[in-house]
C-alpha cells in the first residue's frame, strides 16, 4: 500500500528565460513570497548548446521547500529529509500553495504559462507480497527466479480542467539506501509509486490565466486521490 508521499512537485512551464539571478529580482520574488520564508541561491541549468547557466532557485533553511525558475519552466518542490518522516500536507494542500504562489509571483512574467504538472511520489519499503505477479505475466525463467528489480509504467489521456491531460502511472522496485543516521544507512528492497499529471505538450499557446491554472490544480488532486485509491485497492 502507498500512503505517505515522499515529495510533491508543481511544474508550470512558463517563458521565463529573461529573469535571471540579479539583485534586483531576488529582492522582487523574495518580496513577494515572504511569507513562505525562502532564502535566495542559484543553480545551474543546461542549455540545448551544453552551456551552463545559472538560474534562481529560492528555499527554506532546511531545503525541503524550494522553486527553481528555469528557463522555461517553474519547479516548485515540497519533500521530506528523511522517508521515515511523510510530507506535512495533502496533494490538495499543496496545489493550493502552488495557486496562492502563481497569484503573487504572476506580475513578473511577460506571458501566460503554455502548460502544468502535478507530481508525487509515495515510498513503501515493505514487502511487495506479490506486486510483480499482479502487474507482470512474466516467462518461466521470471516465475522460477522472481526479479528483485522491475519498472511498470501505464501512460493514459483524459480531459481536466478543459485540456488534454496525461495521467502517467510509474512503479519501481529497486534497492535503496535508508539512512538510519546522517553517517550511517543500509540497504533495502523498496516500492516507490510516482504519479503524474500534465497537460499535453502539444499544445505551446500562452493561455493559462489565473482562473485557468486554478481550475487545473484545483481538479487535478481529485484525480490524483482517485488514482491513488485506485492502485492501492488494486494491490492490497
């Protein structure tokens, strides 16, 4: 079962290349999001020529909040420390962070934002009491030797909010570290399930207005909720 999210994400993919990590603009976004209490730093994007540039990232002291304006897009970013500790706020919470976030920040872009995600990911580190065999019809060589390692991941478009949306399915069994303490970890066997909805990117037209990116994260965590009740009454 997936219950506790290990960290969300919003992305808005918004042209934003001319505001870059000057004085001025750090004073103007810091301004505007005080209340969230973020601290100024930069971090380096990749551009298509291989070049590195640096971009604004803002965060609080602990890193667990953070947005990073790169050149094209808005992550904004909410994860625990430590996968033992699940995140402090719903899906829904956050989305309406995100909105709240969009409001004060929106008077220093030149355009609309052209497309939206939502993200979560979920960890369980239990047993997965037979996850593979539900998902997988695997050869005889997988029924005899049962992998320890495997990717499932369904792609499926509905409409919300009006747009085009994909809704992406995607679970990992893998190996992982758990930290016990800041020297020490060990090794385990984990399921971690990642969830995301975003709007076509076919679509590149500037339209999201205030309203528009309120209704999308406004109904995109009811999808969410469902899909995540969904693949839990699925593999219990």
């Amino acid at each position: 079962m997936f219950k506790n999210p290990i960290k969300f994400q919003a992305s808005i993919f918004v042209d934003s290349k001319e505001i870059t990590p000057t004085s001025s603009n750090f004073i103007k976004f810091l301004g505007a999001l005080e209340s969230y209490e973020l601290l100024p730093n930069t971090v380096q994007e990749i551009t298509p020529s291989g070049a590195l540039v640096d971009r604004i990232r803002l965060a609080t002291t602990d890193n667990s909040f953070s947005l990073v304006i790169a050149t094209n897009r808005i992550d904004i970013e909410l994860q625990t420390n430590d996968i033992n500790i699940p995140i402090g706020k719903t899906i829904d919470e956050f989305s309406k962070q995100i909105c709240d976030m969009w409001t004060k920040i929106t008077p220093f872009f030149l355009t609309l934002p052209f497309r939206l995600a939502l993200l979560g990911t979920y960890f369980n580190d239990k047993e997965s009491n037979g996850l593979h065999e539900k998902l997988f019809k695997s050869s005889s060589f997988y029924t005899d030797f049962p992998p320890f390692e495997w990717t499932y991941r369904l792609a499926s478009l509905k409409t919300i909010s009006g747009e085009e949306t994909n809704i992406i399915t995607k679970i990992d069994r893998t190996l992982a570290e758990l930290k016990n303490s800041p020297t020490t970890s060990n090794p385990i066997n984990a399921t971690i399930l990642a969830l995301d909805i975003n709007t076509s990117p076919k679509n590149t037209s500037p339209r999201f207005t205030q309203p528009n990116l309120d209704g999308f994260y406004s109904e995109a965590p009811l999808e969410f909720v469902s899909l995540l009740e969904n693949i839990n009454s699925f593999i219990k």
